[in-house]
C-alpha cells in the first residue's frame, strides 16, 4: 500500500488546492510526480479539478502499475492528456538512460493503452550528450508512437544532471533548428521546455521562410506563464528553479503568482543582466532561468547556452 510522503499534501489540502488553480484559470493543470499514480485518490482529484473547468494532464512514470490502470476510467473522469518519457531511440539506449531495464518496453506498450482509450498521447524527450547523435533515430521513434505533440527538454543542471550532460550552446542551436526542420514534415506539434531560445529559432526561421505562423506576443517562462506546485504545498516559478515564494497551505496560489518579488522579477526581462537583457527576443524568449541560477548562481542572468548576439546594443548609463 502506498505511504504518503511525510508533509505531503492531504487529500483535503488537494482539493484546497485544486480550487486555488482553478481561480487562477491556467490553459493546462498538469498533474505530475514523483508519480501521480501514487496517489490513491488520483482518480477523485481528476474528476474535481475537471468539474472545475481544468483541461487535466497526467504526467506518470511508465511502470506496470500504470499498465494496470483503467485509463478509460482516468478519460471519463477528465484526463484530456498523458505524456510519457522517450529518451532512446532504442530499448538499450532507452533503458540505459532512465536507469532501468524494461522501461522502454513498458513505455511502448503505455503509450498504446493511452491511445487506445482516446486520450492525447504527449511525448517528452531530454537530448543530453548521450543521445545528441540519435537525433535522426529520436524522431523515428517518436513518430512511430504517435502522439500529439513532442515535448524536446533542454538539461538543467540540477539532481542527477551534472554539466557534463549539457549539449554546448552550438549544439543547443544546432538542435533547434533541427527541430524547425522536422517540424514542418512530423504530424504533431514540436515544443521545447527549458529550451527557451527555440522560439527565437523559430521565429528567424519562419521568417526567412517566408511564412507568416502566430507565435506568442509574450514567451511562457520559469515564473512567467508557468508555476509549479511542490507535492509539499511550496509555489516555485518551476520544477528547476528552487526558490519557493510561498505556499498554498498559507496563501493563495494566484497571489504569490502575482505579487512575490520572485515572480515579479523574472517578468521583468527588461531587468536581466547581460544581453538576455536586451536582446530582441527577450518578451519572445528570455532565457532559460533555472539555467541561468543552475549555471551562473544568477536567475537574472543571461542563458548561458544561447550563441546569439543580439542586433540592439545595450542601454548605457551616463550617471
């Protein structure tokens, strides 16, 4: 039987907290881990965040214990999409790195239950130095699994992580433009997390293209657009950034979103340091902030793995 974490938040405190985020009103409630299928009121707390007007995720670790799962039953209470981890382009390679052997086979055999009870198949990869080479391969697997949208994570240096895994910033730009690339010939979507840059990519290359696509007028961001909430209750602008403003059990989440200086400072991007903060492509991109604190010990800094200099030169103080 599972054993709650201790300081974990009860199922009282999650129901609190499930009408904290819907005031708030969020385009997506992803509901992650650790693994949710933990949680033995999972199913309880879909159905309410739901009935709330949350468009629900699930974001589970591919075990035996989810294949058990009736996910017709997590679809009729609310899940609108799963994502699952894909970070080999073959079973070796996968299982090598999430460190346990089956998981590419468990991974497979979930994302077809997914797709076979009709909910949207989300798939997140992490490129690191291991696999940078399989890229080719990477969406070959990914595009035989079918999902929606593919999630392409860009490492922050933090638990397990260390900066030997880190792509250097060439390779990082190399990457994105890659994925602008197989963007135009995959089915589904491509995004990055923690790969803020990718949309200044995109929009340099749409714009050579020629094409005219709609990209946000403001870039979601560690902090901006984006909170996450610990399984403890402590409110961080993201799972990277280890700085808590607050916590649910003794304020509102929608308060300290708005009005912890954290928060507030990292949408400032005028206020960044270094060219993050006056770059063109700072409201559109702005950074990387858990790898800027990750790497520099600065959260304002400027991302330390973008190549691009920008075209504006920054403001000079006369005082």
């Amino acid at each position: 039987m599972p054993c709650a974490v201790p300081g974990e938040l009860t199922h009282t405190e999650s129901l609190d907290l499930i009408k904290q985020i819907a005031r708030a009103d969020p385009a997506v409630f992803v509901i992650t881990g650790g693994d949710p299928m933990e949680r033995v009121d999972l199913l309880l707390l879909v159905r309410k965040a739901s009935a709330a007007g949350l468009r629900v995720a699930l974001s589970p670790s591919a075990t035996p214990r989810f294949l058990a799962a009736d996910l017709d039953s997590f679809r009729e209470a609310g899940v609108r999409r799963i994502s699952l981890s894909l970070d080999g382009a073959t079973p070796e390679a996968h299982d090598a790195f999430r460190g346990i052997r089956g998981t590419w086979d468990w991974t497979m055999l979930a994302a077809e239950k997914i797709r076979a009870a009709g909910i949207e198949l989300q798939i997140n990869t992490t490129f690191t130095r291991q696999n940078i080479a399989d890229y080719e391969r990477m969406v070959d697997a990914v595009i035989e699994v079918k999902p929606v949208l593919w999630s392409v994570f860009q490492l922050v240096p933090t638990g397990r992580a260390t900066m030997d895994d880190l792509l250097t910033g060439e390779e990082m730009e190399e990457l994105f433009h890659q994925l602008w690339e197989t963007a135009r010939l995959v089915p589904f979507d491509i995004k990055t997390t923690e790969g803020q840059h990718h949309r200044r990519v995109v929009a340099q290359r749409n714009a050579a293209a020629g094409i005219r696509a709609p990209l946000p007028p403001v870039g979601v961001n560690d902090g901006r657009g984006f909170v996450f909430v610990s399984h403890t209750g402590d409110v961080y602008p993201s799972g990277f950034l280890p700085f808590s403003a607050g916590n649910v059990r003794a304020g509102e989440l929608l308060e300290i979103y708005r009005d912890s200086p954290i928060f507030q400072a990292l949408r400032r991007e005028d206020e960044f340091s270094g060219k993050c903060g006056y770059c063109e492509f700072r409201s559109l991109c702005g950074g990387s902030r858990a790898r800027a604190h990750a790497m520099t010990g600065d959260y304002l800094g400027s991302e330390p793995l973008c190549t691009y200099q920008p075209k504006r030169q920054p403001a000079l103080s006369h005082a």
